[in-house]
C-alpha cells in the first residue's frame, strides 16, 4: 500500500513516521522545496519519549504533483492552505480515497465536489509538535478519529489495521460531524484563551477567573452549534486540558511564532453557524477579534 501525505507540518511528518513503521510506504509532500529535500537527505526524526528514530522517507514538492500510484491520500495541511490542494485534486478529477485531518469545519463545505470514490474526515488527539524541517516529537500519545464523509467506507480499514497494529490506533466513527464538531468545541475553548493569556493548556484549570471563561466560552459554542451532548464535551475539555496540560496549544506557538492561525477556520466558523441561529455570541467575538488583533500585530511587527 502506498499513501500521499501532503503537508510537511507536525501532523503530517507524525502520520508519516507511524506509516513507516507499520510498512506502508508513503510520500511527502511539501510546501518548500527546501523541506522535501532536506527530509529526502536525512530522513524523518521522531521524537518520543526522549528517544530519537530516524526513517527513511520520499519527499516532494507538492508544486509538481502527485505520483500516480498512491491507494491513499491524507491531507494534513491548515485550513487555510487547502484551497490550491482542493484546485488541483478538482482539476486532475482525483479519485483517489482522501483522508482530511483538519482543525475546525469550514473545509466541510468545500470538499461536496471533489471526485474521490471515497472521502473522510478525521481529527487528531495526539499531542506534536514540528522541531525543524525533518523532525517532529510526539508529545502525547492520543488517537486518530476517522469517519466516511461519502463513497465506500470500507476503504480504510486496512490502513486502520496496519496503524492499530503498532500502537497508533485508528477508531472509525460513524458520524463525521459529530467528531468535528467535538474537537470544534475543544479547540474553540483552549486555544484562543491559552494564546490570550499566554499560558499552557493546563493553566485554564489551575487559576480560577480562567476556568470561569473557559466555562462561559464553552457555553456559548455550545449554543452557536446547537449541540446537545453537553456533559461529554465538557468533560472531553477537561481532559484534554489535564492530558495536555504541559503544552502550549497550536494557536499559541502560531502566534509566537509569528505564523497565521487557524482562528478563522475554529471560531469564524462557529460565528457563521451562530448568526444562522441568531445566538448572541459576544465572548466569541472578543476571542476572534483578539486574535485577529495579535495576527495583525505579529505581521507590523514583521513589516509584512
């Protein structure tokens, strides 16, 4: 089995590594020619638990296309890098089964028309984070959740098998919003409030006017979607905050780091959804134009 895993990031160089190890064989494709080479000449590094593996790996520019014998394509890129993959799969009528690995859900509403016989979406709970161009730490073990969006969903079970069988397990869900929407709500409460603050996840629990935002936000996305199922998406918050406690969310070290977030992906959606509903959202408004402010900020600062 050969699988494309298109985008050179954390998520993506993780996925790559496990596919290594479970023997199925796969390509990167990257953003920067710099990168696909350098993964091409050293190879990929993980990083866990205080031990380093390094794998040999075929990496590409995705500005040349992808090789015609994929089985399988993982997506791991932002929301906001998909619209040239989304161009080019449309354009070459791809039929080949994709996998989205996506925080937030605007990419939900871009993908109707794509040709894959088969599409799913996904989410990830691991904990990772990008140390350079070839190297990546697994910084908490979690899972990989995957549910068909349309065609054959049988196609990916035997991806599941071969994944579930090292240790990195895959769980096939039924419902693809239901997933979505559940990590929508944990990435919509943490990270906007770790960024303002400044803080690691685990501090949302440790200082008590912070957990009283974090409750009221979580009230309010619940309300913007409609959800019913409060109890186990709070509790899911609560967790994901102990488990990660130690980390900086992703939208914290974008930020640091001086990259775009994917703030309009998380809470722009959620603000979308909501004003369909005509809930008041003023919290969510606060956090997106916070945000949109420290992005705004880190971009004067950089003279772009």
């Amino acid at each position: 089995m050969k699988v494309a895993i298109i985008g050179g990031g954390a998520v993506g160089m993780l996925v790559a590594a496990y596919f290594n190890k479970a023997n199925i064989n796969s390509v990167i494709y990257t953003r920067r020619r710099e990168q696909a080479q350098f993964l091409h000449e050293k190879g990929l590094e993980l990083i866990k638990n205080g031990m380093t593996t390094t794998s040999k790996v075929m990496a590409l520019p995705f500005s040349e296309g992808l090789l015609e014998d994929a089985d399988f394509i993982f997506i791991t890129v932002k929301q906001y890098d998909l619209d040239p993959i989304l161009d080019y799969l449309k354009k070459n009528k791809i039929k080949i089964p994709i996998v989205f690995l996506q925080n937030g859900m605007s990419h939900t509403l871009m993908i109707s028309d794509l040709y894959s016989e088969s599409i799913y979406l996904g989410i990830v709970e691991h904990g990772v984070l990008k140390q350079s161009d070839n190297c990546v730490i697994h910084t908490g073990e979690g899972r990989l959740k995957i549910a068909n969006y349309s065609g054959e969903p049988g196609k990916i079970i035997a991806i599941s098998d071969a994944l579930n069988s090292i240790g990195f397990p895959i769980i096939i869900e039924e419902n693809w919003y239901e997933i979505l929407a559940g990590k929508l709500v944990v990435n919509a409460v943490i990270n906007p409030l770790t960024t303002l603050y400044g803080i690691r996840n685990g501090g949302l629990l440790e200082n008590d006017f912070y957990f009283l935002n974090m409750r009221s936000v979580f009230l309010e996305v619940i309300q913007a979607l409609a959800l019913t199922n409060i109890d186990n998406l709070w509790n899911d918050v609560i967790s994901i905050c102990q488990n990660t406690g130690s980390n900086y969310s992703s939208m914290y070290k974008d930020i640091e780091q001086g990259r775009k977030t994917e703030i309009q992906s998380i809470i722009g959606y959620i603000l979308e959804e909501g004003e369909k509903r005509m809930v008041p959202m003023p919290r969510l408004m606060f956090l997106y134009n916070s945000i949109k402010g420290m992005e705004a900020k880190g971009k004067e600062e950089r003279n772009d």
